[in-house]
C-alpha cells in the first residue's frame, strides 16, 4: 500500500482485538446485552463478541465475565423461545417476562462486578 494513503485502520479510535481494549470488549457486550432487551439483534452481536474474546482473556479474571454472558445468551435465548412457543398458553407472556428480568439482573449483577475489577464468583450459576 502506498505510503500517501492513509490506514483505515490506524485512524480508528480503539481496537478491541488490543489486549489493553479487553475489558472495554466486556463492557461493550453488557450493553450490546442491554440494547437487546428491546432488540434482539445487540444481543447476537454481544455473544458473538464474547465468543471471540474468550481466548483472548482466557487466565484473566474477565474470563469469567465471558463464560457469564455466554452463558446468559444461551439461557435467555431458551427462556425466550420457550416463552413465543407457549405464548398461546397465556403463560409464555409470563416467561417471556421472566426471561427479561432474568436477563437485566445478569447484565446488572456481572457490569457491578466488572466495574470493580473483579471475577463472577461462579459464572456456571443461574442466578
């Protein structure tokens, strides 16, 4: 490339594939998290990113953040789906319902402990 034309890449403010951009990478899921709570898409966008870091930070304590909200995704997405396929029933609504709270507790419980640097004591646990 020659040199006169500038590097999209270097112009870009931050990169999360940095190492020193890894718990910037975490706080990005939680809101990506967050955003999907009315839309499902950031929530996709946030596991997917979580997914990618997860060797990336793998010794560390964010590591355990990244088991958490995978974890979180996968779970919420189970209590979603089984919440649309018994909304019929009346009591998906309340799953449905369930499965939202459910998901803002996580996101709320693992970003207080992210924001005081330290590991989610047992990241396997649902709740």
């Amino acid at each position: 490339m020659p040199d006169h034309i500038p590097s999209t890449r270097r112009n870009l403010p931050f990169r999360l594939s940095l190492p020193e951009n890894d718990k910037l990478a975490i706080h990005v899921v939680y809101a990506l998290f967050g955003l999907s709570v009315v839309f499902q898409i950031p929530g996709m966008l946030g596991v997917i990113l979580a997914y990618l870091k997860r060797g990336e930070v793998a010794g560390s304590y964010l590591e355990t953040h990244v088991a958490w909200q995978i974890r979180t995704f996968w779970l919420w997405l189970l209590m979603v789906v089984a919440g649309w396929l018994t909304v019929i029933l009346l009591v998906g609504w309340l799953i449905l319902l369930a499965a939202h709270l459910w998901l803002i507790w996580r996101i709320v419980k693992g970003w207080l402990v992210l924001v005081d640097e330290r590991p989610i004591d047992r990241p396997e646990a649902f709740f």
